[in-house]
C-alpha cells in the first residue's frame, strides 16, 4: 500500500468551549484589579517621618496595636528635640 492512496478525513477544527473563555476573561480581570489595587497602595506610602512632630503622630497612631514601639518613638522624639534645643 503505497501513502499516495491512504485518506483520514477531513481535518477537525478545534473548537474552545465557552466556559473556558469565560473564565479566561474573568481571571484576567481579576489580575488587572489586583495590580491596580497594587499601585494604589504603594502611591499612599507615606514618606518617612522628618520632624518631631511626625514621629509623635506616628507613635499615635501605633499605639493602639504597639504601645512599646510608641514609647520608643515619643522617647527618640523627645531625646531629639532637647539634642536640637541645645544648638547640637
């Protein structure tokens, strides 16, 4: 038998089901939201704190959730300000 006289049919032609568009599409808007979400919170990162007051918001607001931390920070704070009210 030579290939010349060997047939198989007419090609099929692939088919994607909907369901998997479907899920491709959402999937892939659910990955733009995520990195929109992404760049949104690093757009809100703060600086970080230059002067005394600064850091005594900041102990405020960490208070609630470290109060040692706080006290950390209003005790640099204060060390700072009398280091800088003596022309240091």
């Amino acid at each position: 038998m030579s290939n010349a006289s060997m047939t198989f049919g007419q090609p099929q032609r692939l088919v994607i089901p909907r369901g998997s568009v479907w899920a491709a599409s959402a999937m892939a808007m659910l990955i733009d939201a995520l990195r929109r979400l992404d760049r949104w919170q690093l757009s809100l990162k703060q600086e970080e704190p230059r002067t005394v007051q600064d850091v005594l918001a900041w102990a405020s607001r960490v208070e609630a959730s470290d109060p040692g931390f706080a006290a950390d920070l209003r005790a640099a704070a204060m060390r700072a300000d009398v280091e800088a009210a003596r022309g240091r």
